[in-house]
C-alpha cells in the first residue's frame, strides 16, 4: 500500500511502511506425444491436485516408443524416492517392453535426504539450502544468515549412477569459489571509492503540461588513492522520447584545458546529451572507471522539456540519471581478499569402476596457475532493494498541504534479478585442470583455459545488460602434459581465437531485438491521498528501450601444437565466415613445412538459380552446394551438388559432380527420382549404370534394392508387384507376413523385366534392426533381437545358429554354453610358413567337449582339443574360425577371428668398417642387422648411387681419388620384392699426407746447451694431425711443431718429426728429415808461462797455447798492448805460440782468443808482461821486438 501523507511528514525516509505478498502460479501444457513418420513417443504422467504448493502437480511415469507399423520397441520406466514430494529424486530407469519383464538399466544415488520444501530464510544469496537453523525469516536480507553452505547445499546431488555393465561412476564434489572480498565483490580501485553522488531529474516528477529546465550542479574534489593515481565511477542514463526534449551530463575540472574522458591515459572532462527528433533517444553508460587530473570537480545534470498543453500526448518524456564515485581520502577497513565460497557445488572428482574392478578417477582443479587462486568468476550479484517514489500534489485550498515527495525503499527476501546465466550457475571458471589417473597410477593431465568475464550488477527498472552469453566458456587454450618424474611437462596446446560477426547494422537490422521493459517506480496521489491514474501515457510507469543485438562469435582462428623430442609441429587453422549468416566460407591450414590446404564452401545463396533460391526460401542455407579444396594455389578437387525442385515442395540432390584438380566438375552421381518422403527411388552412377530402390514400412525404410533396372519403362504387373510389397510391409508384425514379403522378393526377381538385375530384399522391426536379408541369389539370412532390442542370433537360410551374441549385462543370465573366443599369443602378425597355434575358451556354466576349426572356411580340425595348430602359406587375412559344442546339452557358439599373415617388416640394416682412408687402399665395409622379411634376400652395394659388384655383407672398395663417398647397403626380399636401404655411411678418402722438414738452430753444440727445431711444411691427409717428435729413436713428449732440449751429455744425436694423421686407418704417418746433432765437451785452453818479467838478461819470451775438448776444430788469434795505451796493438797473430820481446820498458798485455769453430764457442787466456831493461844492455835471441 502507499505511505499516508501524515506519516510522510513524520517519517521522511520510510523503511518500512507496510508490506503485502501474494501467491503467483504458472500453468503450462504437458508434452503427451511425439509423431514422427518413423515413431511415436508417448510420455505417461501421475497427475495430482491441481493447485497444492506442498506438491509438484505431476511425475513423469514411463516413456514409450512405437515404430510406424505399430510394435512396441521399448518402454522407459522411471521411478523416484517420492512422487508426491516437492523435491523428487530419480532412483532407477528401467526398460522392457509392456509384455516382459523390465529390467533395471540406470540406477541413481545421492547424497543425503534433502529436505522437499526449503523456506527462502534457509537458503543463501543464491537460493541453494544453507541449512541454518532458522525458524522464521527476515525479509531483509542483509541482517539474515545467507551463507552458503556445502553439506546442504550437496544434499540432493548425484552420488552414484550404475550403468547396465555393472559398472558405475561416483561423483565427488566442493563448494563453489570466487576470488574476490568476502563481500562478494571484486578487487580493485573500485571497491576503494566510499562517496557517491546519485542524482536524477525526471518529467516523471512534475505535470504533464509544465514546461521543465531544471539543472543540478554538485562540486566534489576526489582525493588521490594509496597509489597516487585519482579515479572515479561515473555511470549514467539518459532519455529523451521525442522532440523539445533534452538531457544532459557533465562532468568537469574547474580551471585548466579540456581533456576528454576517455582519452590516452588521463582525462578531465566527459559529456553526453540525449535529445530526440523523431525517435526517442537513450544514451546510456554503465559504471566506468575513469583516471583523473588531481584538483576540483563539478558534476553537472540538466533536464529540458517543452510540455504540450493542447495534446498530453505530444508531451515528451526525459529522465536524467548519474552515479559518481570518488575516494574521499579516508581509508576504509580493507575487506578480506580470499577464494570466497559462492553459491552451488562443482564436481572435484569423477570415480569409475568397471564390473571386473577397474578403476580410473578424473580429478579436476579450478584455480589459476598458482595452485592458490580460484579462476572463479562472480557472474551475477545478488540484488535485494529496489526503490519508489510517492509524489503527492499541492492542495491550494488553505490551509491546504504542501507538494511533497515520499520515498520508499522495498527489500525482498530473494534476489530481484536473475542470477545465473546459460549454464545454469552464478559462476563461471576460466581455467580448468583434468587429471586422468588410471589403475597404475598413470597420470593424463589437461588444463583448458575459458572465457569470461563479470556480469554487470543490473537494477530495477532498467533494461537488463547485454550479457551475451554466446561468449563465455569458449575454449581459449588447452594443454595437455607428460608426466617426467614429479613434474609435468606440456606436450601438446591448442590455442583459439574467437571474434564477433555483428549483424546489427544496415540490413541486417531486422535481426535485432527491439524490447521494452517497464516498471512502475512513481506514483502520484491527489492532495487526499487517492492514486492518480492517467487515460493516456505511461502511467507514471518508468519504462526504458533497449535493443538486444544479434551477434554471432565464432572461432578465427586454432593453432595447434604437439611437442615431440623437443620438436614443436604446429598446425595453424583459420577460418572466414561470410555475413549476415555466418556459416563457414573457407578454412585454411598451415602446417608446420608451410604447406597451406584451404577448403572454400559455397551456400545456396552465393549462387543465384531459381532452385538455389528456393531453398534459402525453405531455410535450408547450411549444405554448401560447392566445395573447392586448393593446396597452396594449386585446385586439388571440386565437389557441385546441384539440386532439382521435383515438385511438392521437394527441393533435393539432382546431381553430384566431382572435379580433380582444376578440371570441370563431372557427374559421379545422378538422381533421377525420390518418393513423397525424400527419399531415393533411383540413381545412376557414372558407368551409366541405375539402381532402384523400394521404400516400404511406411517409407521409412528400403526393403528392396534392384541393381541394373531403371523406373523408366517398368511394366504395370511389376508396379503392381512392387505396391503389394509396400502395403503389406506397411502393418508387417508377424512371422506371416514377413514370409509374404519374401514372396514377393522372389515374384519380382523372378519377372523378365528384372532379368539383368540383382534384387536384394529387406525385412525389418523398424527402430530395431533388419530382420532378415534376401540375396539377389535368393539366399536368406535372418536375425533375432532379444527383449533389449539387440541382436542375439544370426542364422542361415536353413535358420541354423550361426552366430550367437552375448551382452552379460547385469541381470541377463548366462546358459551352460554362453560363449567362446579366441585367444592367439602374441599381438603381431602370424610368420608365413610357420606353425600358430589358437586356443579356444569357452563361457557359461558348463564347457564344450567338440571343437570344429576352419581357415577360410575349409575344415581343418574336429577333435575334442580347444587348441588349434595351423601353418599358414601366404601373406594375406584369414579367417580362422572355431565352432564349440556341447553333446549333453546341445548348445553351440561360434567365433570368427580375422587374423593377419605377413612377415616381420625388413629391418633397417647398419653398416660398419672404415671410414678415413688413404686413396688407393681399400675401405672394408661389414652390413649388420639384417632382419625379417621371408628370409629369402639378396643383398646390393652403392657407392655414390653407383652399384657395386659386391652381393654379400661385406665390400671392398679402392678409389685413387681423393673425396667424400654416400655408401649404403641395400636389402631385397626376393619372395615379397620389398627392400630397404641401411641408412648412408660417409666414407672419406683423403691424399696422403706430404713429407715434413725440420731445421735446428744449431747442429753443433757444447754440452748441456738448448736447441730448439722447429717443423714445417706440414700438409695433406684429413687435417686432424697428432705431431710427434724422436731423438736417437725415442719419442719425446712435445707435441708441437717446435722441439727444444737440453742437451746434457757429448756424443751425436739424431733427431726427427713425425705427423700422425688422427683420422685415417690404419695408422697414417709422415716422418721429416733427420737432422744430426753433434755435442762435445766445451772447449778449454792454457798458455805457457802465465806471465812473465823481461830484462836485459832475458829478453823475451815464447808463449805457448794448448787447446782440447771441443770439436777439435779451432782458430785463434793473439793480441799484445801496452797498458799506457791498450788501444794499440803492437802485435797480432794467430799461430799457436807468440814469441815476445820489447826494447821499451813498461807493463804488456798478450791476449789469445780461441775459437771451435764449429759450435762457435770462444775461449780467452791474457798473460801480463813486465819490461824492465837498462840501456845498453841486450842478448841474443830476443824474438819479436817492439
């Protein structure tokens, strides 16, 4: 009810002034068959009270399928914990016909009992059972314990399902997770803004025949955030519905030069206005974060509007709404930020059991890559408050009221706006982990990344948000790992790419939608309080336009990448789609070698012909009527099919022409007619050759198959024929009618016209299976179906058992001879000419005590052995068949098992031997690993493609050129004449390698001096060298190019240099020159006497030098001074004595210098001389005087 004036006055701001509730129902139509020209599906319901909220008005019992002649092939049967609860659970599905026995075929568990009426105040924001212990319930959410809950909330769900196998799945759950504040928000700068500027002008508010120009200013100064930077939210909305009518908003920094929002980074300035012409006009912006310049802002909103007087009708409507947020510069109390339990359950665990105990388990992940956060994301938030306004009018008899306004704000006690999307829950998860364990413990891991993103919060009234749904939870990226120790590895990625195809503009406008939502927010009351009500407009309803744009999101492109030996393969995918229809166009793929393969379709459509155009009228624009496939540039292949209207209404496949490479399309495949159902009376291939067909079971099937025989010109009697058969398979249910058809088979196999054609015939239990099969000899094979509708039996025309299949599902019973199989060791192909021996094993409760074995259907063995040993001749596919029998109880079954001949592949042989070689010697080769095939080869040797004379396993090969040489060895299968290359062997064949030379820095020398030689020269062979140096026959250990030594001891040395080619083999080597080297003792010298004194009595002296050691080859030379003055010398010689003798007195100095003039070594030996004579005086024999 609305607010009285009085209490208005009193209580300005009313939360409560009173509150009503009433009871909505929704009746609808219960779907009761499905008639198709093939089946009928009747649904069976137990129906109780029509108008009981304790219950659900109905329970759908059975489902029941007919075939189009009547027989019924199978009926459902479902059964639950309590039909008449609110809350039923599915227990079992069981299946049979109505005239046997049903047997179980799913059978359910869950977890818990939930409870079968839930109270909303023990239900969560999100309305799944939280369990609490409220009895009563406010219906103000926020002072209400809404928390979710997981055992409650799981109470219901699926536990188990057993399937018919005897196997069954488990399923484990958890509780849905965001991540995000405990308020159920997201994180962000957002969530810091805590003052808000919410203002609305609207001619809702005043008389239709005012003229309105309202402006509200409101300055504000937002402060700067914790990060420095300065933001806000600014959402607004904006209506003008026609002409002289206008609103605007702005929002604006005082001072400085305009930069608008948005823009490149930050801005200061943002403006929209909404004013019509000739149709309304709404300008709308959800709340959006904007950057700020720092400083003073004003926030400004106008409302214009000329009324009509004359014509309310012409009055337009305007509304101006805005929403500000901005930081006050007052921190708030951060709200926790965790992975936040959210409303509904999500499976954690899959476990599988199979009837022999087999088990795998599917574990899957939600969080991101850090193992901690959940990719969880908030798709819709719960909203409980929605708000009206009371507007009552100014009374103008005194002392009458005043114009006032009272507003009132509703709560409920469950969100006013949906809160899930298309796949049903408020959640949706962008990444998702699978683990795949199986028996062994063997791990498979995927991790699939999806898209999504936050729904925006809507608000009553206003239009609800483009959700566009199509766009969530396509598969952006999937990896798959190996398992390598404790980690994964990413073996595999696929990676899409998805875009939108907008097909709201131009003239694809009609595919838009155009809606209204309204929702009456305002009401006016006369200065008594009677609601005022108006003959024309809006009624004081606020109504807004939207417009739902149509859009189709497909996928561009898909890379994939598989990962093999550290090798990445990619394959990359790109598609086109052409609009408005959006179907394919081309899709071209690029593997890794950068080979392109497009394939380009074109629809009805695109190719304009009066029957193309009949079936875009029909909607029938998916199948292309021509492909094209191209690799690179080149036209692979062309496929046309080119429809035909036959009248009716049938606008179907007349020809089917195929092209190779660039060539003109030909005819493969033509139809010449179809029945009134579609289907195919005859077709000729491109031979020429027709084949008719029959259609009966009221054209649901083809029963008669006649190959070589045309329509055209077929005789009255056949037609004849052919319409008996028709009719009569039309009601075909028993044994009778059946044997009819097949007479009819053979009347019209049997007819000239048919005498060069083959006629197949085919009886059936429509939806069942075939149920015989005539051949064009008139040989029948028949088929039995058990209770399940699956074949059991195969039997000859003599309706002998020859084939006998056995489910063992649950519950069926196994008789005393249930089945045989084969079992073969090994897993590879049988060897020709080599004995294999199979074993058959038998089931049930007793065995067989009679095995009859056939190859190829030629018995080979019958004894009571189930072991089986046969050699088979050739290469090829047998059929190796075993039929087991039991005597006592007369059952028998048999098994056919395929089995494949061929001898083990050639193995890939290896050639060994030499490698590095001199030319002109030889290179002996040796070929290895020479496996499988029939054991019967020949072998071939090729140097450089050339083929050698050798037909063993081993080659000898000379060549006298140097070079690198392809050999490989060939093996040829002389019985099968496949063959296999050993993989090539490089043989490298070098020049030998050219003489070196040393030279010595000396060649004679003292003992106990270095010399060092030095080696050159060095060249040929492969250039992978060892050096090598030898003294008087003994390797040193120097291994440069340079050999120096001290030599301690006299005597004659021999020394050499050898190059060692490291490659070639046998061993390859150079030795240089030798160079001699002769040491001696170092030279000594004397003289005699060592100094001496002359005088008058002795006047000169004889001076004698000795020499030794050293090579014995010496020179000298001799030197005489006078002390007074050394730099002259007065005597000179070179002789081995120095006679001497002077008239002037005064000190002398004689000085010998020998040299060996082989190893150069000098040798020095100066004797001092003192003349000391009187004059006059003298002797004789004085020697040289000076």
């Amino acid at each position: 009810g609305s607010p009285e004036y009085q209490r208005c006055i009193n209580e300005r701001n009313l939360n409560n002034v009173s509150h009503s509730s009433s009871d909505n129902e929704t009746f609808g139509l219960l779907l009761h068959k499905i008639i198709t020209p093939s089946e009928t599906v009747t649904f069976d319901y137990s129906t109780y009270t029509t108008v009981n909220i304790n219950k659900n008005p109905t329970s759908l019992d059975a489902v029941t399928i007919k075939n189009s002649i009547g027989q019924e092939v199978m009926k459902y049967t479902l059964n639950y914990t309590d039909k008449t609860a609110t809350r039923k659970l599915l227990t079992t599905i069981s299946r049979g016909k109505t005239n046997t026995p049903q047997q179980e075929y799913y059978r359910f568990e869950y977890y818990g009992n939930p409870t079968s009426d839930i109270a909303y105040y023990k239900q969560d924001y999100w309305g799944y059972y939280s369990g609490n212990t409220n009895t009563t319930g406010s219906l103000i959410s926020e002072n209400s314990n809404r928390t979710s809950d997981f055992a409650s909330t799981q109470e219901g769900a699926l536990k188990k399902i057993h399937y018919p196998t005897q196997g069954y799945s488990e399923f484990i759950y958890e509780q849905n997770q965001v991540y995000g504040k405990l308020d159920t928000g997201e994180v962000g700068s957002e969530a810091r803004l805590d003052m808000a500027i919410n203002k609305t002008i609207t001619s809702d508010t005043y008389p239709i025949n005012d003229n309105i120009n309202e402006t509200i200013r409101v300055p504000f100064t937002p402060k700067a955030l914790p990060d420095g930077s300065v933001k806000v939210s600014f959402g607004y909305y904006l209506h003008s519905s026609m002409g002289y009518s206008l609103s605007l908003v702005e929002l604006k920094k005082i001072g400085g030069t305009i930069k608008n929002c948005p823009g490149a980074g930050i801005c200061n300035y943002k403006f929209e206005t909404a004013s019509a012409e000739l149709e309304p006009v709404t300008k709308q912006q959800d709340q959006t974060l904007y950057t700020l310049e720092p400083g003073d802002y004003e926030l400004v909103l106008t409302l214009e509007r000329i009324a009509a007087p004359s014509n309310p009708d012409r009055t337009p409507r305007a509304v101006a709404s805005v929403t500000l947020k901005y930081y006050s510069g007052n921190p708030p109390s951060e709200p926790e930020v965790t992975n936040i339990p959210f409303g509904g359950i999500r499976i954690k665990e899959i476990n599988s059991y199979d009837a022999q105990g087999g088990h795998t388990t599917k574990r899957y992940s939600y969080m991101k890559e850090d193992a901690v956060t959940s990719s969880g994301i908030n798709l819709s938030k719960p909203v409980f408050v929605s708000k009206e306004n009371y507007h009552y009018l100014p009374d103008r008899t005194p002392p009458g009221r005043t114009e006032m306004d009272c507003y009132l704000t509703k709560r409920t006690s469950s969100s006013n706006i949906p809160l899930s999307t298309y796949i049903g829950s408020p959640v949706l998860y962008t990444t998702v982990e699978e683990q795949l364990v199986g028996d062994a413990g063997e791990v498979l891991k995927t991790r699939s990344y999806f898209s999504g993103q936050t729904d925006l919060t809507e608000r009553f009234p206003f239009p609800p948000t483009e959700k566009k749904n199509w766009r969530k939870g396509l598969t952006l990226q999937q990896q798959s790992y190996t398992k390598e120790g404790s980690s994964y590895t990413v073996n595999g990625k696929t990676t899409n790419v998805y875009g939108p195809l907008e097909r709201h503009t131009g003239a694809s406008g009609h595919l838009n939608s155009y809606n209204l939502k309204a929702g009456k927010v305002n009401y006016v009351f006369d200065a008594v309080g009677n609601l005022q009500t108006m003959t024309s407009g809006v009624n004081n309803s606020q109504f807004v336009t939207y417009v739902n744009r149509s859009e189709l999101y497909p996928m561009f492109s898909s890379k994939q990448e598989e990962i093999h030996d550290n090798k990445t393969i990619i394959k990359n995918s790109a598609y086109t789609y052409d609009n408005p229809y959006g179907q394919l166009k081309t899709q071209t793929t690029t593997d890794s070698d950068n080979k392109t393969l497009t394939t380009a379709y074109s629809y009805p459509y695109d190719k304009n012909s009066t029957v193309n155009n009949l079936l875009v009228a029909q909607n029938r624009i998916t199948t292309p009527v021509e492909t094209q496939s191209k690799e690179n540039t080149t036209i692979l292949g062309t496929q046309v099919t080119e429809f035909i209207d036959w009248g009716n209404g049938i606008v179907l496949p007349g020809i089917t022409k195929v092209a190779k490479g660039g060539d003109t399309p030909e005819p493969r495949l033509t139809y010449h007619k179809y029945d009134t159902q579609g289907n195919p009376l005859e077709v000729s291939q491109v031979d020429g050759r027709h084949i008719m067909y029959v259609w009966g079971y009221n054209n649901t099937q083809p029963i008669v198959k006649i190959d070589n025989a045309s329509y055209t010109g077929i005789p009255a009697a056949v037609m004849t024929l052919i319409d008996q058969l028709k009719t009569t398979s039309d009601t075909e249910d028993t044994a009778v009618e059946e044997t009819t058809m097949r007479t009819l088979f053979k009347n019209l196999r049997e007819h000239a016209y048919f005498a060069n054609a083959q006629i197949s015939g085919y009886t059936y239990d429509p939806l069942i299976g075939v149920t015989s099969m005539t051949s064009p000899q008139g040989q029948t094979a028949y088929y039995r179906y058990d209770d399940m509708n699956r074949m059991q039996y195969a039997l000859d025309q003599n309706q002998h058992v020859v084939q006998q299949v056995r489910y063992n599902y649950q519950g069926q019973q196994s008789d005393a001879l249930g089945g045989v199989i084969i079992d073969t060791p090994g897993d590879q192909p049988k060897v020709p000419n080599q004995p294999a021996t199979f074993m058959a094993n038998t089931s049930g409760t007793d065995g067989a005590n009679l095995y009859t074995w056939t190859v190829n259907g030629v018995e080979e063995q019958c004894d009571t052995s189930p072991n089986f040993t046969t050699t088979f001749t050739g290469e090829g596919t047998y059929e190796v068949k075993v039929l087991a029998y039991n005597t006592h109880t007369k059952h028998r079954v048999s098994h056919t098992m395929s089995v494949e001949a061929a001898y083990p592949p050639l193995g890939i042989p290896t050639v060994s031997g030499s490698q590095y070689i001199l030319k002109g010697t030889n290179a002996s080769l040796t070929a290895s690993g020479i496996s499988g095939g029939t054991g019967n080869s020949s072998y071939e040797w090729y140097v450089n493609n050339v083929k050698q004379s050798s037909t063993t396993t081993s080659l000898t090969y000379t060549s006298n050129t140097a070079g690198t040489y392809d050999v490989y060895f060939k093996v040829i299968d002389n019985e099968s004449g496949n063959m296999v290359n050993s993989t090539v062997r490089k043989l490298y064949i070098y020049n030998p390698l050219n003489t070196p030379s040393i030279s010595a820095s000396k060649t004679d020398i003292d003992r106990g001096t270095t010399t060092t030689f030095t080696a050159s020269g060095i060249s040929g062979g492969s250039g992978y060298h060892r050096y090598e140096w030898y003294r008087n026959g003994v390797k040193q250990s120097e291994t440069g190019t340079s050999y120096s030594y001290h030599f301690p001891s006299k005597g004659t040395y021999d020394v050499y240099f050898r190059v060692v080619d490291t490659r070639i083999a046998p061993e390859h080597y150079k030795n240089s020159n030798t160079r001699r080297l002769h040491v001696y003792d170092p030279l000594t010298i004397s003289v005699s006497p060592g100094t001496s004194t002359l005088t008058n009595a002795n006047p000169s002296v004889n001076i004698s030098l000795s020499r030794s050691k050293g090579s014995g080859h010496y020179s000298q030379s001799w030197r005489v001074w006078r002390l007074t003055n050394p730099s002259t010398n007065y005597y000179a010689g070179s002789g081995t004595s120095l006679p001497f003798g002077s008239s002037q007195n005064g000190e002398y100095e004689i000085k010998v210098t020998v040299t060996d003039t082989k190893t150069g070594t000098v040798k020095e030996k100066i004797v001092p001389i003192i003349v000391n004579k009187s004059s006059g005086g003298g002797g004789g024999g004085t020697g040289e005087q000076f």
